[in-house]
C-alpha cells in the first residue's frame, strides 16, 4: 500500500461521476454541470423536484477536541459511509470543503486518508469547482460597493467610525487582521481602519451554507448588515443595492458538488469548515438533497462536539428543521493520551494512567450530546499501528461502562470493510428513540444563550465581558436581534478559552471579547478568548512541502 494519501488517492479507480450520478443515485446526464470527468454539479431545478420524496436518516460525525496528534474525523466520515455500503445499505456522505488556508497552512488536505477519501482529491483541495472563489469575490464586491457610496457623496449618511464588513481572502495571512484603506489622496476614498478573515468566516458563506434557494440567498444577502448611519440606523447590502449583484457571483456556488470515495460512492462536497470561528456546516441544500437521494447519510461537524456538533445542532438543526438520528464521536489512543498529560513525542509509547486521564474529554463530550443535546451516540476509535491491546481493551471498559458502544475502526487502512462494525452499529442505533433537544431555546435573551452554552456544554463557571461589548449584547436584544441563535468564535482545542488547558477543565470563565451581528445568516457571533478570525500560517507552513515534479504530478499534499 502507499505511503501517503495522495499517492492513495492517485491509484484509486475513479469512475466518471455521470456514471455514479446515473447508476448509484438515478441522476440523468442533464441534471449535471460537469467539471472535467470526476465532479460535477447537482442542478438546482433537479434538488427541488426531490420535494416529495421521504428523507433517509442522518448521522452526524462529530469528536473530542482535536489534538496536534490528529483523530481522523473526516476519514471516519467517509470510511462509515463506505462501511455502509459495503453492509448493502443506500448511503452518501455529505462534507464540507477544504479551505486553502489551512491547506497550505497547518492541517494540509481535508478529504479524508488511506483509503477512506473523497477523490479526486487535488482537484478538491485546490479551488475544486470555485465556490470559495465566488463567496470571496461576492463578499469583497459588498465592501468594494461601501466604500465606493462613501467616496461618491455617501447619501446614506455612512458613519465611516461604524463600518463592521471586513474584506476576506481564503489564505492564512495574519498581516492582513488589521489594515488602513483609502490611502493616497482623495481620488482613493477616504482612510480608514479595515481588516480581513478568511473567507470561511465570511457571513456570506454563511448564508450560502444555510439559503434553501436562490430566492433565500439573495433575500439573506439583503439583510446582511455593513455599518451604521451617524444616527445609528443599520445600512444594508440592500441598501447599497448590490445583493442581487452578489446573487449573481454565487449562483452556480449555490449547487452542491457531487463526487465519489475511493469506492466508488457518492459524496456531495458543499459548504466551509472551520466551526471554531464559523457555524462550519455542510450546506442545508447538500445535506438534505443526499437524504433525498439515500437511505443513510453521514455528514460530519468541525472540530469537538462542544464546536461543531453544537453549531451543526443549534444553528443548522434549528434553522433547517433537520435531525440527527444518531452521532458518531470519533476518538484515538493517541489524542486521549494526549489529553492525559503526555507530550506530543512520547504518544507512541503504552501509557494506561495517562490514557484513562484524557478519557475525561471524550466522556464530557458524550454527556453534551447525550444529556444536553438527546441523541444515542457510539464511539469510534480510529485505530493507529502504535496502539495496544491493554489500552484498547481499557477505552472498551471504561466507555461500555457509560452505556455507550464503542467500535475500533481500521477504515484507513482496510476501506469500508475496516467499519463495517460502526455500520452495523450506526444502523441499530438509527432505530432507536432520540428527541433533539437545544443547548438554549430561543426566547432566551442573547447573553443568557451563550451563558447556557458555556456553563452547560463547556464547563464554565461563569461568561463575562467588557462594558462596552456588553452594551453591544443589550443594543441587539433591544433592536429585536434577542431571539437569534448565538455562533461562539473560541479555541477549538479546549472546552475553555485557553488552548493549554486539556482535558476537561472546569470553573473557567468565558470572556466574550467582541459581538458580531450576521443578519442575513441569522445568527449573533460571540468572539470569545484570543481566537482570531484571520488565523496566520506556522512556522514551517505545508506550502513548504509542496511543489510540482518535472511532469507536472503535485508532490507534498497530504
């Protein structure tokens, strides 16, 4: 077997994805957009005659928090929606979209490993079939549009000291967080502070991620808020009359991609990552077209269950009207032990204590789902080589003792076959009774919201939060923004704000450093600790493995 996964991905026999569309998924040639032979876009008018058709069950893939040791939450993903059609079941998965920012930064690829990946997996890593382009440029063309009214007269009466739309660019770039524009005179506008986040922090990815038409989009696109008058009246993407220009530039983004796994099933690749600065859900409209089209779906959550399984519940779950059967909580030997205290370097060696210290990740984020969110739950450890029998054996006691079913996957290395267990599993587990339930509900008041959220699913002892950001939480519940969902922006690495802490720390305090109102997504974001939402590249960033050989292969992607 290679060694990496792009030399995996490189021998996989792909099949012409109008053929998985036409065999797999009864979907005629003239219901695609193709791009090349091996992805293609699902037509709008194609989703909207699946209407009438009964909706499959949805598995939700979810983790403990991430560690620098990795655990795999999007090969599991793609390895149980194998594993489910290797046991003779109809299943899709349904992803989000890698980002180029972490992509040439710290992770790399996000398709998945070994023999559980989307393919083609260059093409997906690298621009795929535009989307983020088309919501980068829809986002820059609003702020492009702002500064363009205030250089021209400013009509509206644009308070330049209360302008809230930053510009974005999907790359890792930390020089670009604060920036002055309008430089150089009066033919350039007029100076003022700005910044950018990457386009997955974007409220337009957002809205594109959660619109259930082109209809919805260029409605939410309307609402998106900019800045304030001198008066502080709100100025909208309608006001300045370019939301049905920005429509424009996200039509085709708005359909779904459809491509397949290294077995030939179908997946469809549609909307951002990064749920610990975004909602970082696959899209409503992929989400609830692969139900249409399978009998299972699996679809995963960014990072820890208490980010992106809470989002993908509070925010997607809540607005969409859908619901998780069961969620899968992926977990390995390694990312425990490092929870457990033990360094990067000595993860490869048996450690039984330091193993059943970081258990107490898992077991906080199994209750959250179980007790504060109501779903059945089983837990998947993804198997490495350097694992042991004892500490195997130890993590089977220890969760069977929850009352949780725990399953080894061995999907990297062995495909679909390697999970056929967690299939089974995840089949029982669609049978049995589960009511959604929300970490808050929506009469709440904003900053009860993220007062429950903390203390509830975080461990909190309390939220706090300077005067003036507090202010900003009591103007939005006065101006009738109170029964919105709330969109924490905070380290994913620990259930607090201090990515140190592992484990499951507890009496911390949540400080919300700054509110950011998404209007048209429809949620109110809550930066909370040091996150940034323009994150900078490491030290030795991935750019620096990659290149081109003499005949044009990329090397250095993984």
């Amino acid at each position: 077997m290679p060694s990496t996964d792009i030399d995996i991905a490189r021998q996989a026999r792909m099949r012409r994805i109008t053929d998985i569309a036409r065999d797999r998924l009864g979907i005629a040639d003239e219901h695609l957009v193709p791009y090349g032979h091996y992805k293609a876009k699902v037509s709008l008018p194609y989703i909207d005659s699946l209407a009438d058709r009964p909706e499959g069950k949805l598995i939700l893939v979810t983790a403990i928090s991430p560690t620098p040791a990795g655990e795999g939450k999007t090969t599991t993903t793609v390895g149980l929606g194998d594993a489910l059609n290797f046991i003779g079941k109809k299943a899709m998965i349904a992803l989000r979209e890698p980002s180029l920012g972490p992509v040439f930064g710290l992770k790399g690829g996000a398709t998945g490993g070994g023999l559980a990946q989307v393919v083609p997996m260059e093409d997906i890593n690298l621009h795929f079939t535009g989307d983020f382009s088309a919501i980068g440029l829809a986002h820059n063309l609003l702020s492009a549009a702002l500064d363009n009214h205030v250089h021209h007269g400013n009509e509206l009466g644009i308070d330049v000291r209360r302008i809230g739309w930053r510009r974005v660019v999907d790359m890792n770039d930390r020089a670009l967080r604060q920036i002055t524009v309008g430089l150089g005179g009066p033919a350039n506008g007029f100076p003022r502070q700005d910044g950018f986040d990457i386009v997955v922090a974007s409220e337009v990815m957002a809205i594109l991620c959660l619109a259930t038409s082109l209809r919805d989009l260029k409605e939410r696109l309307g609402h998106i808020i900019v800045a304030e008058t001198r008066d502080r009246r709100p100025v909208r993407a309608s006001d300045l009359k370019v939301h049905g220009a920005m429509a424009v530039l996200l039509r085709d983004a708005l359909a779904p991609n459809l491509v397949q796994t290294i077995e030939n099933n179908p997946a469809l690749l549609h909307g951002g990552p990064f749920a610990n600065i975004a909602h970082g859900c696959n899209s409503v409209i992929a989400t609830r077209t692969a139900l249409k089209l399978a009998d299972y779906v699996v679809t995963e959550a960014g990072f820890g269950a208490d980010l992106g399984a809470e989002k993908f519940i509070d925010i997607k779950c809540r607005k969409s009207g859908l619901a998780p059967a069961c969620a899968v909580v992926v977990a390995t030997v390694r990312a425990l032990k490092y929870h457990g205290g033990v360094a990067l370097t000595g993860l490869g060696h048996e450690d039984l204590p330091a193993l059943e210290r970081g258990l107490s990740n898992l077991q906080r984020h199994l209750h959250n789902l179980r007790e504060v969110f109501g779903l059945p739950c089983v837990v998947s450890i993804n198997h490495f080589a350097s694992d042991t029998e004892a500490e195997h054996a130890l993590l089977r006691e220890r969760i069977g003792a929850l009352g949780v079913p725990v399953h080894t996957a061995r999907h990297w290395a062995e495909g679909g076959r390697g999970a056929a267990a967690l299939a089974h599993e995840v089949v029982r587990l669609c049978t049995q009774p589960s009511t959604l339930r929300f970490a808050y509900d929506d009469a709440d008041p904003l900053w009860e919201k993220v007062r429950k959220l903390a203390t509830r699913t975080y461990g909190a002892a309390d939220v706090t939060a300077s005067a003036g950001v507090k202010a900003q939480i009591d103007r939005l519940q006065q101006d009738g923004y109170g029964h919105l969902p709330v969109c924490v922006a905070k380290t994913q690495y620990s259930f607090s704000t201090d990515a140190t802490l592992r484990g499951a720390p507890s009496g911390h305090v949540l400080d919300v450093r700054e509110v950011r109102l998404a209007a048209g997504a429809e949620f109110v974001v809550m930066v909370c600790g040091d996150v940034m939402t323009m994150p900078g590249l490491p030290r030795v960033p991935a750019a620096e493995r990659m290149d081109l050989d003499d005949e044009g292969r990329i090397v250095g992607l993984s």
